[in-house]
C-alpha cells in the first residue's frame, strides 16, 4: 500500500514537473517571437521615444532633471540605470535595448500570470492561462514597441499574487509593489482600494488586521511621498494625486461645461473638434464614445481565442466565485475606470486594456478546464497551446512591418532634419524626433510643455487650414515662448490628404514664394516632394496683396 502511494505520489511529481517545464519552454517560445519581431534598428517613436530621452536625460543628469518631464517616469527610471551602467553612446543602440528590455520584461510576466491563474484551476491549465498572455498577438506588439506596459504588467500581476497568498508578510510586498506601479503608472494609486478591502475580505476586521492594512499602507505611502517629493522639486507636480484630480476636473470642466480645450500651439484638443460646439454639455457623447470604443476594442482585444473562452468560462468563474475571484473582479472594475475615461476621449487603442488580462487569463483557463473535463481528454490544454502558437505567428507576422522599408525612411527624416527647422506633417514624420535625436545623441534637449523633447525640427498641422498662406503665415515665426522653430519646409506625399496641400501639388507654380528641391532620398516609394519657403519672396507677396 505504501508503495502504490509513493508511485502515486512520484507520478504526481512528474507530472507537475512536465508542466514547469511546459511553462519555461512557453516563455522561450514567447521571448524568441518577440526577438524575431522586433523592429530593430527602427528607432522608438511617439511615447516610446519620449521614454527613451528621458532615460538618457536622468543618465546624464545623475538623477531626475528639473523641466517638464513626463510624470510617469518608473520606466525611463529603470532604463536609465542600465544606460549609466552600460553608456549607449549610439542613439539606434539605445533605442534597441529599450525594446529589448521591454521584450523581456513582458516575458517574464507569464509567470505570474502562471501563478495567479493556478489559484483557480489546475497546473496544465494554469499553463494554457499563460500562455494565452505571452502568446498573445496585442501583447508581443506592444512588447516591442519599448512602451511602460511590459514593466506595469510585471508589477501588477506580481503585487496580485502575493496579494491573493494570503500571507501578513506578502500583503507587504503587494503593497510595496503597487507603490512601484504607481511611479510607472499613476493609474495604479487607484487599486489601493481594491488591495485595501482584500486585507479584511482575507482576515475580517480585527486589531490583527488593522495592523497590517496600516503597515501595508505605511509602506505604499512610504514610496509615493518619496516619488512625490522628487517629482515636485523637478517637475512641479507629484504626478500621481494631481493626475488622479485632474481626470474629474478634465470631466467637469471640458465635457459638462464644454469649455473648449486648446494646447500650447493653439490647437484644439479632441474635446471641442470631436464633440461639435463650445460650452454645451458633452457628456452623453462622451460616454457614448467611451461605451463603443470599450466593446470594440475589448472584441479586438479578445481576438483570436479569448473571444470564445471567455464568454464560456464567466459562468464557471462566477459560479465558482471564492475571495480571490471577488478580488480580480475588483481589481478589473478599477482597471475599467481610467480606460472609459480614456476612450471617451477617443483615443482608440488597445494598450490600455493589457491591465485586464489577469481576469481574462484565469477566465479563459476555466474554460479550458471544463471543456477537458467535459470531453474527458488530458490533451486539450496542448491542442489549445499549439493553436495559440500557430495562430499568434500569422497574426503577428500579418500586421508586421517593413523592416527595410522603415529604416529607409528614418534615413529620410535624417536628410530632412539636415536642413529644414520645421514642417508639416506627413506619413513618416513620426521619425522626425527620432532623426534629431540622433544628431545630437546623447545630449538631450529640454523638454516643452507638453512633456516632449524640444527637438530642433518642428512639425505643424495643416488639417485645419483652408489655406496655404494662412497656413504658413500662422506658424513660419519662431515661438519664444516654447521655443519652437517655425515652418520652413512643406512636404507632399503619396498619402497626403490635405485639400491645401493637394492644390499646391498640382500647381506649385502660382506659389513662387516656394522652391521645389531636389534631394536623393533613400525610398521614394512615398513620392515624397519637398518645397522651401522662400520667406522674403512670401512676405513681399503678402505685403503686395494688403497694400491691394
């Protein structure tokens, strides 16, 4: 009879451990996809290159810089280390590592996630749970782009874990944790609460439980005012508090009074240009985009397989209902918060729902765990893994970019910062930052108002404007006050939409206060054209046309 246990038992073991070893081979398989599709040697763009310069800003500085940096800085914090430690003296380098270390980062999480989704089902479906994360084609696309999200996502399902053990010294560590994902993610100071009420959900309240909920709260409360402090002898703002009031403030003051919301260039924000008139209530629209937006890219988001196990396994989930699954509903219903907010503003992108696939994952490994019960088949989690697998390498692989087609046009923007000080926007000007960055790696400029590299090439809207003169006698001048360069180019391509710009295209010859040059891009595959301003011919014109 002993015997027969210990066979069991070793069983047991094995088994156990060929899921381990499932789970580890799931992450190199993860990690190697991410490899094999990140963009490198395209340099980061948008909030990533923001993130990039600031890293090497507080490299430079030996701490954080005084000026108007982005408040959510735990992630240029983190980079910057490795910039001290390893000294990137080439900005494509830099630029490399950033998606490098964002790529492993994002890995890693699969073992929380593992984690957390074992609290609910067995080990090999815990596996699937993971795997559904790692493997999943919005998770590998944003893991290379050298955003804040593979950082956040660690912290959150790792403060979530040691949450849910249960145990006085690892509510400690989840606190200490979420304080972390506060300094890269000021929307992290909300699950506070839900991490609050588990403390007493776990233990009742009693004089056991209030010394550990103000322990716990001590150590939170210990970063943020650490974080806090530095951010406001730097940046004049805490960026957590400030950015939490400033959400309702946003609400009150610009969708239900409607007052309309201009940036530091004089341009209308979404509010106004999107909702219609000033000074009307804007809240049913705002809500209306908010709602819409959520159910599409939440079905965007669930794509390809989540979509069908997540809708199955809510029923078992609910039905199975314990304190750790009132927990991540908690914790989901705060994550939805700041993401309604966020597409009520129309700003339509998927990132924000990566803080939901805790709940997404154990919902989907219930579903997993009772179809194999139901057709009574151990083998389901493996179809399930391959098929995850497969179907994440043709989705990834469909949406990829083009590697040498990209490289080409970041050389493109290089010419163009050489000699032009400002331009209008068009397809590729993305790289424009980039390009001036790399001129003058690893000095960084200052950063303007609006919490960016005030690189030396400015770039201006022309969607607003019905025509080219007003266009260019609105933004030719330097900005003093932000220390903008003023427009001194005009650039055309095959994707350019501009009503003005498209007439000027087909007659640039009535404008002869502009030079059609010639210049060898790398591509020319966006046809791109490129005019100087001539500013003494165009002031002469328009002096001629008042004095009419």
């Amino acid at each position: 009879m002993k015997n027969k246990t210990e066979k069991l038992e070793s069983n047991s073991k094995q088994f156990f451990y060929k899921w381990k070893f499932l789970l580890f081979i799931t992450i190199i398989v993860g990690f190697l996809l991410r490899l094999f599709f990140s963009p490198w040697d395209v340099p980061v763009t948008n909030d990533a290159l923001d993130y990039l310069a600031y890293a090497m800003a507080i490299s430079n500085n030996g701490g954080l810089p005084i000026g108007n940096y982005p408040t959510n800085d735990g992630w240029p914090i983190l980079i910057s280390w490795f910039f001290t430690i390893l000294s990137f003296q080439n900005f494509i380098d830099a630029s490399n590592f950033q998606i490098l270390l964002s790529s492993v980062l994002s890995s890693i999480c699969a073992i929380p996630i593992f984690l957390i989704c074992r609290k609910f089902v067995k080990d090999e479906f815990a596996i699937v749970g993971s795997t559904l994360f790692i493997l999943h084609p919005i998770i590998i696309k944003n893991s290379v782009n050298g955003l804040t999200e593979p950082l956040y996502m660690l912290l959150l399902s790792l403060s979530i874990i040691f949450l849910i053990s249960g145990k006085n010294k690892n509510f400690f560590i989840a606190f200490f944790l979420i304080g972390l994902a506060s300094i890269v993610r000021y929307e992290a100071f909300l699950f506070i609460i839900p991490f609050s009420i588990m403390i007493f959900f776990e233990r009742k309240i009693n004089k056991k439980s209030i010394l550990v909920f103000f322990v716990s709260l001590l150590i939170f409360s210990s970063i943020i005012v650490c974080i806090s402090i530095l951010r406001i002898e730097t940046t004049g703002e805490d960026g957590l508090i400030s950015n939490v009031i400033s959400g309702p403030n946003f609400f009150y003051k610009f969708i239900l009074s409607g007052e309309p919301k201009i940036d530091e260039h004089g341009i209308p924000d979404l509010i106004p240009t999107k909702y219609g008139k000033d000074f009307t209530n804007k809240s049913e629209m705002f809500l209306s985009l908010a709602i819409t937006n959520f159910i599409l890219l939440l079905g965007k988001t669930l794509l390809p397989l989540m979509i069908i196990l997540v809708p199955f396994g809510i029923y078992y989930f609910l039905k199975n209902r314990d304190k750790n699954s009132w927990f991540l509903i908690m914790f989901s219903v705060i994550s939805i918060i700041p993401i309604l907010y966020v597409l009520g503003r129309d700003v339509s992108e998927t990132r924000y729902f990566l803080v939901l696939f805790p709940l997404l994952c154990v919902i989907s490994s219930y579903s997993i765990q009772k179809i194999s019960k139901k057709l009574k088949s151990q083998k389901i989690p493996i179809y399930v893994i391959l098929i995850v697998i497969f179907s994440s390498i043709i989705l990834v692989n469909q949406n990829q970019i083009d590697l040498e087609e990209e490289k080409k046009l970041f050389d493109n923007a290089i010419i163009i910062t050489s000699f032009a000080d400002g331009v209008n926007y068009f397809s590729s000007s993305k790289y424009i930052e980039a390009a001036d960055l790399k001129n003058t790696w690893p000095e960084i400029p200052e950063f303007n108002k609006s919490q960016n590299p005030n690189t030396k090439t400015a770039k201006f809207l022309v969607q607003d404007y019905d025509s080219l003169e007003k266009f260019i006698i609105e933004n030719i001048e330097y900005d003093i006050e932000n220390k903008r360069n003023g427009l001194t180019h005009i650039i055309i391509d095959k994707f350019t939409e501009s009503n003005v710009l498209l007439d000027l295209e087909k007659n640039d010859g009535k404008y002869e206060y502009l030079k059609k040059l010639e210049i060898d891009f790398q591509s020319d595959k966006q046809k791109m054209i490129v005019y100087e301003i001539d500013l003494a011919k165009f002031e002469r014109e328009i002096h001629e046309k008042d004095m009419e």
